[in-house]
C-alpha cells in the first residue's frame, strides 16, 4: 500500500480530540505539515505527532 501524506490545518479542540488522533492512526497515512496560527499550540501539536513541517497560515500549507 503506498503511503498517503497529510497536510492539516488547524489544531483546535475538535482537531485535538478527533481529527489528527483518528488521522493518525490509519496505517499508510503520514502526516507531512500543519497549518495554525498560534504558534505555541502548532509547536505541541506537531511535536506530539511528529508532524515535520510547520505553517502559519493554509495558504503557505498549500504553496508547499
């Protein structure tokens, strides 16, 4: 199966507590980037999921 890579944005409650979680735990799914504009919450959330590649907004997200 190839790998499908994810970019996400936001890491509001309900992305906390469903989204990245269920996301995360597809087997062949890899999350590549996350866009979020508080720069402390996009740091933990990335850390927590080992996320790599950090935007502040979905426009840059895109570009990439």
């Amino acid at each position: 199966m190839d790998t499908v890579r994810f970019g996400y944005v936001g890491c509001g409650n309900v992305a906390q507590s469903i989204h990245i979680p269920n996301f995360a735990s597809i087997p062949g799914v890899k999350f590549e980037a996350i866009a979020e504009t508080r720069p402390k919450l996009r740091g933990q959330v990335a850390a927590k999921y080992g996320i790599r590649k950090q935007y502040e907004s979905h426009a840059q997200l895109c570009e990439d």
